[in-house]
C-alpha cells in the first residue's frame, strides 16, 4: 500500500470517483437522499485531497462553517424521531 501523496493524478482520481459513487450508492441504500457531500483524504494535513459533487464556492462554505464548530468543540444535537414501529 502507498500513500495518497505517491499516487498519480489516474490513481486519484479513480480512487476519489470509486468512493464518491460508494457514498452515494450508501446513502441510496439507508434511504437517505442524495446530499452534497465533499469528500477529503489526507495522510499528511497539509496535502489533503478533495472530491465533491457540488461546486467549490459551495464547499468552501461547508468547509469553513464545519471548521468553525470543530474549533469551538461544537455539535449538533440529533432529533430523535419516532417511526411507526416505536409508535
């Protein structure tokens, strides 16, 4: 196994299309509508790696309002929802 760092731009890209399709194909089979995601690898911090299937400003934001709540130590609470089986 390498690092991400030693792959080639044809490596990469098969690898982040190959797993940008599983996450999607995830959230089909949870019953979960397609999201727009970003996807980031990183071995080393400084030389991540990014795929997404919107468009950059769009990550840009994402990014810096999720870096902001992970500074702060912040989280969302989830909402418990009852389905009809724990009716």
């Amino acid at each position: 196994m390498k690092l991400l760092e030693y792959c080639n731009e044809v490596e990469l890209n098969h690898l982040m299309n190959d797993l940008a399709r599983r996450l999607e194909d995830g959230c089909a089979i949870n019953g979960i509508e397609k999201p727009m995601f970003a996807l980031v690898l990183f071995n080393d911090p400084k030389m991540g790696q990014y795929c997404s299937n919107c468009n950059r400003e769009q990550v840009i934001g994402a990014l810096q309002e999720l870096t902001e709540r992970l500074v702060k130590k912040q989280d969302f609470p989830r909402i418990e929802r009852r389905t009809d089986e724990t009716s």
